[in-house]
C-alpha cells in the first residue's frame, strides 16, 4: 500500500462504463500475490487472508479470485507489467543505499545490473491447456524468466508449453525485451546478460550486440557454450603453462579449477563482433559422469562466451559461474506459486505465473527497504517463519486498535522496525 502498488493494480484493471466491483479486481490481484508470498499453492488458500479480515479488510473469496483472473485479458496484462514498471521505479527511488551491487569472487560490479535468464519445468498432474511432455520424460510447462541478481526481483517470465525449446531465441529475445522494460531508465545504462548453454544461440547473440547501439546503453552478455569437437580442438592446443587457477565465491583461489581463453583458436568468423570464448577445467567429483574427451586426461570442461573486453580470465568466468544464483532463484519462486497452475485454461495459468512474479517482488522489496542484518538476506520460508507468522493479537480500547506483539518473540524489535520503515515512505508522487 505504501509504495502504490495496489493503486496501479486498481488502474490497470479498470474498465470504463462499467459499475466498480464490490471487490476492487487491484485489491483482489494484491490479495492474492501476498497469499502467494505466504506460501499459498492454490486459489483456495486466499480464505487464509480471509480469515484476516480484522487486520487486512474485506478479502474476496475463491470463486470472486477465479472471476478477477480470468478478467485479466491481453490487454490488462500489458498494462499491469507497467503498471509493475511505475512501482518499481518508486521502490528503487527509495532504497537508503541505491540499488544493491551484484557480488562477484567477493567483488562489487557496482552500477552494472545483472540480469540472469533461465527456464525451469513445472509439473502439471493433469490435463491443462498446453500442457505437454517435456525434455525431462516429465508432463507439463516449461516457462522462462528473468531475475535481476541485484534485488532478486522476479522481472519477467513467459509461461510456456512442456515441450517448447531450451534454446529459442525468440523466447529468450521476449522475455529480455520484457525485463529491461521493468528497469528504471536511469538505471538501463549498464547491462550484463547472463544464461546457460540454451542462450547460445545466433540470433539471441546477435540482437544483444545490437543492443549497444542503443543511445547510453551498454550491454554485456555472459552465455554458457556447447563444448563440441572444434572447442575440444583448441583445448588440445592450449599449453599447459596458459592455464591459470580459477577464483572461488570468496575470491580465493578454487583448489583443481583453471581457465583459458579460445578465442584466438577458432574460426568466430559467423559469430558477432568481440565475442570471446573462454573455458574452465575442472577435476570431477567421484562419480561424476564424463564424455570420452574428458575421461583422456580427466578433467571436466565447461565453456561460457562473453563481450566484455577487459578484466581478467579468472574474474570473468566467477563472473558468469554466479549465474548459478538463478537456481535459488527459481527454488523461491516455486515455493511461492510458481510450484504449480491452478487452471485448466492457459490464460488464467499466464495471470497466475504474473502474481507470482508480484509476489517475489514483495518479498524482496521488503527485504530491501524494512529489512536489516540476516533477515534482509532471508529466504521467504524463513521470513514466514520469523515475521509473517508472529502470534500477535489485535485488541480494542479507547476507539483504538493495536497489535500486540510477543515481548519473548525472538525477532520481535525486528518487527517493529520494520513497520516503521515501512509507515515512513512517502506516499507515491
């Protein structure tokens, strides 16, 4: 409510010449991303909230939920992404200390936002509006999103078929499209792209080089890359002497890592313009199962591609090995709606996976701006745990209401600071 997000919900919802609803459909799409954010899997857990309605207000019910999302047409959709542009914005005008910085090997990328694009499969048990097999022998969708590694913001997603390909470039083109939108134009100006092997493609590669021709915007990609036999030629040419250890999460150096640049071992003639290859070896775990390459001198090979120009090969590839983050980001995500579709209809399961972004961005802007110390680092499951599930008591007197916190409650000063961090942001403009 204070930073506007509800207000912008209710605008984007809005129909002309038609009678407001009893229950503002705003109201009802924020219910229900603070539902998801709590933990709820399934429409029928906003009578949780429900059961607020001394604290929260009036909250509409399962079946008043089922109408407002199937009320959400293209068109609605639009607008409510900038609708979500225009709050964001607003938080990130907010935050005491600017934008957080990505970490690297226990470095700051200051005033580089960091965007990592990922695919993830969502199980479906029974027959949904493309729903399909997927890659993984397994049933269902296989929707792509992207993450600022800043904030942890959920930016952008596309809900997919199961069986729509790891590696479309005009699925990866969409949703970057769709994220760099949600940046605020005053912070658009330094980009770092990142994915895995399925962003390797030309077309993907080609449209973020173009994207520097964009008046005061950089853009820099870090892509993971196919090891095929040409990549495995040029390792072979390689002396041993250019190898040189690689960097932990720390910054120190990884005990049986080393890098190496390829670039000027291959024909990247078709590729664009100051594309550079670059690859880590790696002694495998026990166990570990390895191509018949690798199993000739015993080291595991992993290769990523890159447009930045200066910084060292070790820096580099902590760089784009901190794309692993996306994982957690995704593990909180399916923790927080994305676990699961609720409807038979593709357009209702589109609705839902776009409250679950909502719902991300509310965990972290409440992280960002009422939160310090541990619980600014905490995962939703432990913020329920901690802060959202206080046994607090709302009492009457003297025409009042107050809410009575446990003194004995562990995070209970927490708490209370956070409600006055949060009661002391301006309204929006």
């Amino acid at each position: 409510e204070r930073i506007g997000l509800t207000g912008a919900l209710s605008a984007a919802m809005a129909r002309r010449g038609f009678v407001p609803s009893v229950h503002d459909r705003g109201q009802v799409l924020t219910d229900v991303a603070v539902m998801l954010a709590d933990g709820g899997e399934a429409i029928a857990d906003i009578d949780v909230l429900r059961h607020q309605s001394s604290v929260l207000g009036r909250v509409a019910s399962a079946p008043t939920v089922w109408r407002a999302l199937d009320e959400v047409t293209p068109g609605r959709l639009k607008r409510i992404q900038n609708a979500r542009a225009r709050v964001r914005r607003q938080v990130w005008s907010q935050l005491p200390d600017g934008v957080p910085a990505s970490k690297v090997a226990g470095t700051d990328l200051d005033d580089l936002i960091v965007l990592d694009t990922d695919a993830t499969i969502v199980i479906s048990h029974s027959e949904k509006e493309n729903a399909a097999a997927t890659f993984k022998r397994t049933f269902g969708f296989h929707p792509l999103g992207v993450w600022c590694d800043n904030t942890s913001e959920f930016l952008a997603a596309k809900l997919r078929a199961g069986n729509a390909g790891s590696n479309t470039a005009a699925d990866h083109i969409e949703v970057l499209t769709d994220a760099i939108a949600q940046i605020p134009g005053t912070h658009r100006k330094k980009l770092l792209i990142r994915s895995d092997g399925a962003g390797a493609s030309h077309k993907l590669l080609d449209w973020l080089t173009e994207q520097n021709r964009v008046r005061g915007r950089s853009v820099e990609y870090s892509v993971g890359f196919a090891v095929t036999e040409k990549i495995r030629d040029a390792i072979d040419l390689v002396p041993k002497k250019v190898w040189t250890p690689a960097l932990d999460a720390d910054g120190g150096i990884r005990e049986g890592g080393d890098v190496a640049e390829l670039t000027g071992l291959l024909d990247l003639s078709s590729w664009p313009t100051g594309m550079r290859v670059i690859v880590r070896r790696e002694r495998p775990h026990p166990g570990a199962q390895l191509s018949l390459f690798e199993e000739n001198d015993g080291w595991r090979y992993q290769a990523f591609v890159t447009n930045t120009a200066v910084g060292q090969l070790q820096f580099l590839e902590a760089r784009h090995r901190a794309h692993a983050r996306v994982e957690d980001r995704i593990r909180h995500a399916k923790d927080s709606g994305l676990g699961r579709f609720p409807s038979r209809e593709f357009s209702i399961n589109q609705t839902w996976l776009l409250l679950t972004m909502i719902a991300a961005d509310l965990v972290a802007w409440l992280k960002m701006l009422a939160l310090d110390g541990d619980l600014a680092k905490a995962e939703p499951k432990a913020l329920r745990y901690r802060l959202l599930h206080v046994p607090a008591r709302l009492v009457h007197g003297g025409r009042r209401r107050r809410l009575r916190l446990p003194k004995t409650w562990p995070w209970v000063e927490h708490l209370v600071a956070a409600f006055a961090r949060i009661a002391a942001i301006p309204p929006p403009a």
